[in-house]
C-alpha cells in the first residue's frame, strides 16, 4: 500500500493524507484562509497537543488535538458559500477594536462559522464571499490566479480617454506598477464620471489610489463580481447561499 494513503482522515466532505501542514488543516476545518491561519500561528494562538504551534509545522488531524484560542477545532462542519453585498461603512471584520460595525453582524442566522474572502474597504461596498472553504479563499486570493474583480466607480471629474488609457496601462503607485486594467465609461453625471473597471491583483485601496494618481478622487466604489459571480440585484445588507451551479463554477475555474 502506498505509505500516502496508508492513513486518512475525513475533513468535511475531503479526504486527507496522515499529516498535513498545520495551515492547511485549519483552512479545510473552515477555521480561516490559509494566509490568516499562518496569521494565527505566527501569533502563537495555535497549539498541537498541548503546544504551541510553529509555522511549517506538521499535524494529523484524526488524532492529534489541536486548538485555535484555546477551542478544539472541528472537522464535520459543510462547507458554507455566502454572497454578502457589503453597505459602505462596515468593517471586513469578524470584530473591530473600535466598535464599528462589521460582517459579522449580518450573520445572524448562519449557525456554521464563516469568514470574509479578502476585503472590501470600510467605505466601500459590493459583493463579498463568505465561506468556511479556506482551500477556495486561498486559491481565490492567491496572486497568481489573476482573479478578475470588477467595480463599478463614480469619480469625481471629467475621466477622459487619455486618463483612461494610463488607468489601462497600470499606475505607478508606491508599492509598484499597477498590472493592465480594464476599464470603460459607463456614464457622464454632471461633473463626475461612472467607469467599471476590472483588475487582476488586490493590492490595498488599490482602485481608489490608482484614481487618485490620475487626479480623480473616488466619490462611490462598488464591487459588482469576483471570477464571474455577480452581485445582480441582491439588496445592500443583504446575504444569500450561493447555488449549486455558482458554486461550481466558483471552485472548478480555481482547479482549471
């Protein structure tokens, strides 16, 4: 028998060889992405029978104890997929220091732990995944994937094609180049203008400081899709489940 498959244990509907990277383990629990559960052990909120965990550490999940905050993590939960459209002013969060309001108060109701993919900014709104597939979070965050995202954006100012064209060619911002953009103009109103606007990386506030560059400030931002999910008419606070069809089209193009 090969020794790989010599032994195994269930994580939710996933079949996983004896040991594992202890952030894989927590990413297939639904505990976090794998880039937040490494977050976890560098902080040191991860034990392994007893012990604290260190990075590239390795465990086996049907039979060692392991524990995040000092809870014995789970291995039978499904996986949970949750389109929230996100309200400007909340907070990407499962808490905030400062009392905001986050996501997690939208998720009364949903009785499986879940966490945000990625982020929106707190003045931002739009689209944003919910789930406790850490394995999707990861591939859906992961640079190399080139996950389409599009905003639908109201600037302030008159976008001429010119500036267009520069937002399409990548800005030069301080963390770097900015990859090639798509971007169109959807409307005129008054003196601002509504572009869409599709980027491939997810740098930090990276639509509003690429305008901001280009001398237009940014008066609403809104996420409409991630990898060819759309938002459609799902009401601003509101949550839906994903169906089974987005569902697997969401997880096949991450395995493509």
């Amino acid at each position: 028998m090969d020794k790989r498959t010599a032994r195994k244990g269930v994580c939710g509907n996933q079949i996983i060889t004896m040991e594992q990277r202890i952030q894989k383990i927590l990413a297939m629990a639904g505990i976090a992405s794998r880039r937040k559960a490494e977050e976890f052990i560098i902080e040191g909120r991860v034990t392994v029978n007893g012990k604290t965990a260190v990075l590239g550490a390795k465990a086996d999940p049907s039979k060692d104890h392991i524990k995040v905050d000092g809870k014995l993590i789970t291995r039978s939960e499904p996986k949970v997929y949750l389109m929230f459209n996100k309200p400007a002013g909340v907070v990407t969060s499962l808490s905030d220091p400062e009392g905001r309001p986050t996501v997690k108060d939208f998720l009364k109701g949903i009785k499986y732990r879940v966490f945000p993919v990625g982020r929106l900014d707190y003045d931002s709104e739009g689209l944003l995944l919910m789930t406790n597939d850490g394995d999707l979070a990861y591939s859906l965050l992961h640079p190399s994937k080139k996950i389409p995202k599009i905003y639908l954006v109201k600037a302030q100012g008159i976008i001429d094609e010119a500036v267009m064209e520069s937002l399409r060619r990548g800005v030069r911002l301080e963390d770097g180049l900015t990859a090639p953009a798509k971007v169109k103009r959807v409307r005129q109103t008054g003196n601002n203008t509504w572009v869409e606007i599709t980027i491939y990386e997810g740098r930090k506030r990276q639509i509003r400081r690429m305008l901001e560059k280009v001398g237009h400030s940014v008066i609403k931002l809104r996420r409409i899709s991630i990898s060819g999910l759309k938002l459609g008419d799902l009401k601003q606070g509101e949550m839906r489940r994903l169906t089974i069809e987005e569902i697997k089209n969401l997880i096949g193009k991450q395995i493509n």
